[in-house]
C-alpha cells in the first residue's frame, strides 16, 4: 500500500501537485475516517430523506386539511430556507434546548442533527416530486382500484405511490445527487466528515488546491454511483405503456 501511495505522489508531483501529506499515517487515517463518515451520513439521509418525503407527500395529498395544511406550510419553510441555516438553528437552538431539558443524557449527536436536518430538507423535495406523481396518476387507474373496493388508504399504498414513485423516479435521483453533495455542511458543526478532515489538515499544511481536487473527486464518485442507482432502477421499474 506505502509503496502505490509513493508512487502516486511522485507521479503528482510531476504535475505541480503536493500529495505528501497521505503519506502520513495520521492524515490519511483521518481523511479515510472522515470518508467513511461521509458515506454513512449519505447512507441515513438517503433513507430518512426518503421516508419523510413519502411521509409528506401522502399528507398533502390525503385530502384532509389538518394534514394537508401543516404539511404544506413545512414544505414552503423548508424549501425556500437555506440547509446551513437551518442546521445551526437545530444544532445551537434546539439541540441547546435539549440539553438544558436533559442534561448530559441528551442523545442527539452533531452527526445525528445533519442526518434529521438533511433528510428533513431533502424529504420536503422528495415530497413535491411525489405529489406531482401521486396527481400523475391517470384516473382510469383510480376508477379501476375503486372498483375492487379499495379503501382510500389502500388506494394510495397500493395503486397511487408505487406508481409514483416510479414517475417521479428521475426527480428523486436528481434530488438524491444533490443531498450527496449536501452532506458536506456537516463540516459547520464539526462532524468529522471529509470536508472536516481535509480543513483539519490544510490549516496546518499548504495543500489546499491538492485537498480540494481530492474532494471533488470523492463528492464527483459518490454523485455518479447514485447516478448509475438511478439509471439503473429507473430501467429495471419502467412500464410498458408509461413515460412513451
């Protein structure tokens, strides 16, 4: 491993490029720390993302104005409020309430407040894109499902989000891309994420420009495996006779 590392430096040094600092074994066990930090906060707020939207998206649909309502209200606030701003206001307002409520026994971890805030943030768009889908729905399908006597819930579990979530499937994998890329506000609160990590070692060596390749490269890989993920379910979920 020491010896492709040397390689790799030597070879980027030909370039203008200083990659010394992997060769040491503190630096490169925080930026491999922090990477895998970063793929898991990308693995929970995928799922939670998801989950909310779902969760959102039958509110606003369902109908019913007490849902309806207070669901519509959270998407408006959520989407047109920037994510940094409202995790420090969940990271130093409410996370500081609850401390002051329980004590020491407050659960909630820096790392566990990106994954709500994110995957609050993201679920109000996931929802949008699964409301548009949900009204995507074609009646025929409906009048259908209703004359098997499905109940409204069932009606939505069953007919309206399965086959909404593959209409919406292109703007969900949009959305998904962007909250890979999102993660790295968990820097703000000190997560030890690879953003994190990289500031840590570029305040105490002059490998910004170096650091910042890197970054992109990792963000840019991670972005393409949810990209191929979508490209492939988007095929694998396609319909005779939908979207043609």
């Amino acid at each position: 491993m020491s010896h492709w590392l040397e390689v790799f430096v030597q070879w980027a040094a030909r370039l203008g490029l200083n990659y010394s600092f992997v060769l040491d074994a503190y630096a490169r066990g925080s930026l491999l720390q922090g990477a895998l930090t970063t793929v898991w906060l990308c693995l929970f707020t995928l799922v939670g993302s998801l989950l909310a939207g779902v969760a959102l998206a039958a509110m606003l649909t369902s109908g019913k104005p007490w849902l309806a309502r207070p669901a519509r209200v959270f998407v408006e606030v959520t989407r047109n409020t920037p994510t940094l701003v409202q995790l420090y206001c969940a990271f130093l307002v409410l996370n500081m309430l609850l401390t002051q409520a329980v004590g020491t026994a407050n659960p909630l971890t820096p790392f566990a407040w990106v994954v709500i805030v994110i995957s609050l943030h993201k679920g109000a768009f996931h929802a949008e894109a699964l409301r548009a889908g949900i009204e995507a729905v074609p009646a025929v399908t409906l009048e259908a499902a209703s004359s098997l006597a499905f109940s409204s819930r069932q009606l939505l579990w069953n007919v309206q989000m399965p086959l909404a979530m593959r209409f919406a499937l292109p703007s969900l994998i949009n959305n998904l891309i962007d909250l890979v890329k999102m993660t790295a506000v968990a820097s703000a609160i000190a997560v030890g994420d690879i953003t994190y990590a990289s500031i840590m070692i570029w305040t105490q060596s002059d490998n910004v420009l170096e650091l910042m390749i890197l970054l992109l490269a990792f963000f840019g890989l991670l972005s393409f495996v949810v990209n191929c993920v979508g490209r492939f379910l988007e095929a694998r979920l396609r319909m005779p006779g939908y979207g043609h």
